[in-house]
C-alpha cells in the first residue's frame, strides 16, 4: 500500500557559511562563521564512525537532557548498516541574542543516509536545529523534528537488525527470532516480485518493524490509529531513473501482520515489496487501481486461491445485485474510509490486472503498467493512450469488459 534534494555534508557547510556570510555581521572572515561550516561535517563524521565522545562533543554542555538523548538515540543505532550520513542546510531562521549566553541560530537541515548494500538512493529526514554561541564556538542547543513530519525508526529506540538474503529487517522492541520470520517472508517475496515485474530493480527491501501500529503511524508522520488493521504500507517517492530516487521502506504494522499465517504474510511482503520493484514506474498518472491492483496480482500470482476467496467483499456485492459500474476512484483507497469499501477497492484493481494478464497476457500487464507511468502527469489521457496502445482497445469497452469479467469470476 503506498501512502529532493540530497547533499553532502561538505556541501551543507558551504552552503550555511554562504547563508550567514549574508546575514549582518557575519562576514566570512568570522570565526564563529568556521565554526558552524565545520559542525555539520563532524556530526556527520562522528555518527558515523559511532564516536560518542565526538558526537557530543558538538552539543551545547549545558543542554543536559539533549545530551542524554543524543547518546541514547548514538546507542540506538549501534547495529543499524549505515554507509552515509549526511545533513544539507534547508533554511535558516537568523540569529537572535541569548542574554548572557551568546548568539543563537536556528537552522533546518534535511538529513540523508544510506543503508550499506541496500539503498541505491538516500533516505531522507528534515530537522530543525537551535545553535548556541559559546565562546565563539556553535553547539547544537536542541534539535527537533520539522513539522509533523516522520519519526525515524531509531528514535523509537534501540534497533535490532536481521540481514536476510535479499532483505534487511530493523525493528525496535521485538525479538529476533520475530525479526528472522519477517526476513525469511521478505526473501521469499523479492523473487516472486521478480518473476512478475521482469525489470531493472534493485532486488533488495528494507522492512521496519516498529513496536506498535501507533509508533508506525509516527514513522510515517500521520495521527495515531491511522493504519489499524492495515498488515504494512511502503514509502518511497514516485517516479525517476532506477535506482536512482529516494530509499523504500516496507514498514511493518506488527499486530495486523502477526494475526495473518504464514501464506498471508507472504502475500502481504510481496505486494509492498512489487511497490518498490515498480516505484520508478509509477508516477502521478499510475490511478490507485493500477498500482495497488498490480501489488494485489504479484502478491497473489503463484497461489491456488480462488477469485471469491480473494475478493470476499467484492462478490458478495456481486452476489446481491450490487455489481460494480466503474473502477475505483484513488478516494476509495483512504485508510480513514469505511473498510468494506477499501477492501472492495483492493479487489477491484486486482481483477482488473488479473483480467489484463490472463486476457492480454503477464507480459502486456506489466508492459500497460510501465506505459501508464510513462506517459506524463495527465491520468485520463495516459491511461486511454496505454490502453489503446498496449491492448488495443478504449477506456469505455476496458471498463464493460471488466465488469463482465467480475460478475463472472465471483457471480
């Protein structure tokens, strides 16, 4: 289910020595203006090296429950694989004067990490930074996330990691043999995604088990209860060359997920995981019926399941006369909608690619899938133009045959 600008860290401390060589009284030549084009770069340094004398180093002394925090989140991320880290300078709110205690600075910064052997692209994070002014030196004061925007997982506490042989599981407040299963699920799903997508892809999935459906909805900076009996979402950005756009995430909701057995939980790691395999291919024209319909039609390929036990919803709708007339809107999808009709949302899109590839072929599906994203921002006119291209035929007779082919696969 799917609910930048990336710089190095060098480059983020030029950048700031450029912002504050324009703010009065700052000239280049200050040497608190050194000072803070220095302090990105070896916050990044020490977190990376796990240097915790030196990540501390960098935090204003008097800041004593910030201190403590930063040592806990340091420790929290002791096992978790990280190749970079880097900050790029975002905005900067100008300094103001701390009675007695010299200039301070508030700075938002934009965070971008990479999970060694996993990410092709950085995942990112915003934060918003006080600096403090001690002895002509910059400390960092507080430190806050911006806005109502996610919480990383290691914030959440200390994280655990489970390499499998295609996945990396990181969880907080579970065991490992828990976290192994997960791994074990998330191996089984990158080939089954494979053999349906046929593409360049990375191959790989990082999965996020967080303690609770209220700590997943904090990773994904929504309200609590928002993703209550939904097993996992994937996040990630739309569109871009291969690889190239910002790092997935499988997050994984641990008490709808736990509930399901084993083939259940397959489906569910090899839908998120067909999100990553296609996010370069999907793009504002990709309607929620196509991208969540061809998750659905990866998830299921393989199984000996039957249409009606699929599509519970969906036929007995079917069954009393309440057939569906047209393909579900992106609004039918809301996780805060009435859950019969999400889930009768779900059914649709996945017959309509069920249909696609049974009637056209797996191939011609994915090829439609591919030529939809494709097409530019326009959804109507890409959609019409994949339809009559890859299976020759418009959106008005694609929509009768569908409904024909759902009264007779759950009639």
């Amino acid at each position: 289910m799917l609910p930048g600008r990336y710089g190095r860290a060098g480059a983020a401390a030029l950048t700031l020595a450029a912002v504050l060589a324009l703010l009065p009284g700052c000239g280049r030549s200050d040497p608190g203006d050194l000072s803070v084009r220095r302090l990105l770069d070896r916050r990044a340094a020490a977190l990376l090296d796990r240097d915790e004398r030196a990540f501390l180093a960098d935090v204003d002394p008097s800041a004593h429950r910030l201190r403590a925090r930063q040592r806990e989140v340091l420790r929290n991320l002791a096992h978790v694989p990280l190749s970079s880290w880097e900050y790029e300078l975002t905005g900067t709110g100008g300094f103001r004067p701390a009675p007695g205690e010299g200039r301070r600075l508030a700075v938002r910064v934009r965070l971008s990490y990479r999970l060694g052997g996993y990410d092709a692209g950085p995942a990112t994070a915003d934060q918003r930074l006080t600096l403090a002014e001690r002895g002509g030196r910059w400390y960092v004061a507080a430190e806050h996330r911006a806005g109502d925007g996610p919480e990383p997982l290691w914030e959440q506490g200390r994280v655990a990691a489970v390499r499998g042989s295609r996945s990396l599981v990181l969880g907080v407040g579970h065991d490992r043999a828990r976290l192994r299963g997960i791994a074990r699920a998330a191996d089984r799903a990158v080939p089954a995604v494979d053999a349906a997508w046929r593409g360049v892809w990375t191959r790989r999935v990082v999965v996020l088990v967080p303690r609770s459906p209220g700590d997943m909805a904090e990773l994904l900076g929504d309200p609590p209860g928002s993703y209550r009996g939904i097993a996992a979402v994937t996040t990630g950005r739309t569109g871009g060359a291969p690889g190239s756009g910002p790092a997935d995430r499988v997050i994984v909701n641990p008490d709808a997920y736990g509930i399901l057995g084993e083939s259940g939980q397959d489906v569910v790691l090899t839908h998120e995981t067909a999100h990553v395999a296609t996010r370069a291919h999907t793009s504002p024209a990709t309607p929620l019926w196509l991208s969540e319909g061809f998750a659905d039609w990866a998830g299921y390929r393989g199984t000996e399941r039957s249409a009606p036990r699929i599509a519970p919803e969906l036929t007995r709708e079917v069954r009393a006369g309440r057939a569906p007339v047209a393909l579900p809107d992106d609004e039918d999808f809301s996780f805060t909608g009435e859950a019969g009709r999400l889930a009768r949302a779900y059914e649709a899109g996945w017959l309509a690619c069920r249909m696609i590839a049974e009637e056209w072929g797996e191939e011609t599906l994915v090829s439609f899938y591919r030529a939809v994203g494709e097409a530019g921002s326009d959804r109507t006119r890409a959609v019409e133009s994949a339809l009559r291209e890859r299976l020759g035929i418009g959106a008005d007779a694609f929509t009768a045959r569908w409904r024909a082919y759902v009264e007779s696969r759950l009639g």
